[in-house]
C-alpha cells in the first residue's frame, strides 16, 4: 500500500507506514476527492462515476496515529490509475470518432495547414468544459503524495522526515527541451534551431521518425550527436495508426525497436501523443515521452496528472508537462508567454520537471521564432535565479534510474544516501512549517 508514496520520496520505510481503514461497508471504483482541491480515482467508499459530481472528501476519515497514516484509500492503486490512465477506461470508445480520425490520417496529406488547423480547433472545441484532469497543469498524484506526507508528519511533533531530494545537487526543478520533427523542412531546419538553442546554453533531443516523410542518414544523427544534442525515435511513420490494434503495434513496435541501434537512441516518443501505456512491454527503449500531463488540447484525451517521471515496468515515462507550441500557435492561437509561464509556476512550485515539445516545422516564421527565443531567454533565467536544471531527457533517466535505486540509511545518527550517483544526491527534510508542508534541503556532506 505505501509502494508508491515510499518510491516517490525514497523515504525511509520505518517512519511512514500506510493501512488501509477496515471498517468501510461499501467500497466501489471511482472518483472521490483528498482535500478541497485533488481529485483521486480508485476504490474508496461513496466514489462517484464521474469527476463532475459532488466528491466525497477521503481526507475526512482519513486519520494519523504515529508514523501510521490510517486511509480508506489505496494510495498505490490510486497513483497507478491516474499515471497509467485507467479512468479513461470508463469513456466508451466512440466508433464514428475513430472513422473521423481514420479519415483525417488518411486524406492529411492533402490537406492545406489551414484547413488542418480548422479542423482541429472543431475537433477540440470543447476542451474547456472539462474539469478533469485540471487545466493546465494537473499535479492530483503529486499533492496526494503531498498530503499523506503532511499527515505523517503532523503526527508525528518535533519529526523532520528525510527523503531523498527530487534532482540533482538540490536544484528546485528540471526542465528539458524536445523537438519533433514532422517533415523534411523541419529536417532541414535542425542545424538552425541547434543554433539557436545553444545560443543560450540548453541542449536538446530531436525525435526522428525512421520510416516515412524523409529519410534520416548516419551524417544528419552524427551532426546532432557531435554538438551535444540528443536523437530518439519518434513513432514509426507518424500515420496516427500505431496503436490501431495490439496485434498490428506489436509488428510495428519490433520495426521500432530495430531503430534503437540504428539511431542510438534510448528513448521514444509516438506521433501525436498517441499511447497505450499497457503495451509498453513491447518496447526496448530506456524511456518513453508520450504521455500527456493533462491532454484535453491533443487527439486522445486523459493525462497521467503528475509532474514527475514515473516507471511503467522498467521504462521511465518523462511525461509532457507543458502545451505544445503548435497547440499554442495554431488552436489557442497565442504567440504570448504567458500560459508557459503559468504552467512553469505550477510545476514548479511542485519542484516537478517541465517538458517541452517545440517542433522545428513550427517556429520558422519570424512570429513563433522570436517567441521560442523569448522562451529560451525566460529558462536561462530561471536556471540562474532559480536553481533550474536544464537537462537532456537522457540526463533525467539516468538520474531517476538512480535515484530509484539509492537508500537512505541512518549512520551513527545521521542520515546517508547510499547507491550509484549518491554524491549528486542532497538529503531534505519534510516538517510543518505555518500549517503547511514544508521542505529544506540539507547541504552537501
């Protein structure tokens, strides 16, 4: 039952210890709120079938006795149904919705961008009447986690509760940059935006897609890979097909899988944000980057409501955190800053990871360029201000592959992250600060 909470803080076992309350007479699968403000999706009593109805509040028989936390949750089952999107699995499929999009991806290629982009905005015209998960950042997993923390250490006066801090050296937040490239001129583009990229000292990973629209030569990965950048794959032909059936992705995903030696890659992201996070044994990639935070702006709609990258089995999903710039440009229809900003604010204040997909097929107007250069000027920034940690997403499995496999120990009183890449690890602190949870890091040993 504590699985997930001890993994998510890499805390230490014996000072929060999570049971499930035995005396509920009715348990059933659904929506139900921890606090005002998250909403959960699990077994819990009086759960309702949708997010739009009055919420039972789980927070109010939830009870602390020591280093007890007594929930009439499974805040395990819980993290995993959001993460993995299994509430999405009570909307019906809708056949004429699959004929549309069928359609779309078959007859896209004639399209003018125009017209495309028309038949998106009809397509999500309306977004803004969902209420789950919470726009435009969903952080439900993440507050929680926070808030059977709060709990644990309320209970338990005077109790500073170690864990294992979320990034590197003690930095507030990571935020990695992506680029998926769609067509040969956004091929074409790539040197230009490395340019500008470097410009302000932030590396990046550009997804590929191996087997359609252009053709991606040795020479076009060696120059990516040679000015520190990083190549994955993206999809196999971008078709919108991938996940059309599992007999057809697992032929596919073997095809994909032949690219991970050809591109050198470790890591994946499908056309579109399309996904079944089910399927994902077929894959040999380290990681994956294709699931949504909160999707109700991209072909399929759910979300994985948290800010931190997670395991699905032994691949790290880096979810996207952040709206796409084509998204931004094309259906909200803004060249402004301001929503990055919010959604930055959100993230951060969650010290989660901000992921961005920035296609180089939609920055070469001058408009969308200098609002991309604008946004790399506003992370540089915060990098300096802040403590930011800029990364490459192969940086950030790397660091969460050992960060998952450190322990905390107590050593002639004192506290020690042992495992691989524990000097990069800081040691902090949850306590009750003002009524509210509150974190220090521990400077470096």
């Amino acid at each position: 039952m504590n699985q997930a909470f001890i993994r998510y803080f890499r805390c230490p076992e014996s000072l929060v210890k999570l049971d499930l309350l035995t005396d509920q007479v009715e348990i059933k699968e659904g929506y139900f709120k921890f606090g005002p403000d998250i909403i959960c999706y699990g077994q819990s009593p009086s759960a309702s079938d949708r997010p739009e109805s009055q919420l039972s509040d789980a927070l109010a028989s939830s009870q602390a006795d020591g280093d007890t936390c007594h929930l009439p949750f499974n805040p395990t089952e819980v993290a995993e149904n959001l993460r993995l999107e299994r509430y999405e699995s009570r909307v019906e499929s809708s056949r004429w919705k699959d004929a549309v999009r069928a359609t779309y991806y078959t007859l896209r290629p004639a399209f003018p961008v125009a017209f495309r982009r028309h038949l998106q905005r009809f397509w999500l015209r309306d977004w803004e009447k969902r209420i789950f998960p919470r726009w435009p950042v969903d952080r439900s997993v993440d507050q929680m986690f926070e808030k059977i923390m709060y709990l644990a250490t309320q209970a338990q006066p005077g109790l500073e509760i170690p864990f294992i801090w979320f990034w590197p050296e003690g930095r507030t937040s990571c935020a990695v940059m992506t680029h998926d490239v769609e067509s040969a001129s956004g091929l074409e583009f790539i040197s230009h935006l490395m340019d500008m990229n470097d410009s302000f000292s932030i590396k990046s990973s550009f997804q590929l897609i191996p087997d359609a629209r252009y053709v991606v030569t040795q020479e076009i990965l060696a120059s990516v890979r040679e000015r520190g950048f990083e190549a994955n794959v993206h999809d196999l032909k971008h078709d919108g097909h991938l996940y059309d059936s599992h007999e057809k992705f697992k032929r596919s995903a073997q095809k994909i899988n032949t690219f991970v030696d050809q591109f050198g890659s470790k890591g994946f992201r499908s056309g579109a944000l399309y996904r079944n996070q089910a399927w994902y044994s077929e894959f040999q990639f380290a990681y994956d980057m294709s699931v949504p935070n909160v999707a109700h702006l991209d072909p399929q709609r759910g979300g994985c409501c948290t800010v931190m990258p997670y395991f699905v089995d032994d691949i790290l999903e880096i979810p996207v955190t952040m709206t796409q710039d084509h998204t931004l440009f094309n259906i909200l229809e803004s060249y402004s800053l301001d929503l990055w900003q919010e959604q930055m604010d959100l993230i951060m204040k969650q010290h989660g990871l901000i992921s961005f997909i920035v296609h180089p097929d939609y920055i070469q107007t001058s408009r969308a360029r200098d609002t991309y250069i604008q946004l790399l000027s506003h992370l540089s920034e915060v990098r300096s201000q802040k403590g930011l940690w800029i990364a490459l997403p192969g940086d950030v499995n790397t660091w969460w592959r050992q960060r998952d496999n450190m322990q905390i120990v107590q050593k002639n009183g004192e506290w020690k992250i042992e495992g691989a890449g524990s000097e990069k690890a800081r040691i902090a602190y949850a306590t009750i600060r003002d009524n509210s949870l509150s974190y220090r890091i521990a400077e470096a040993s």
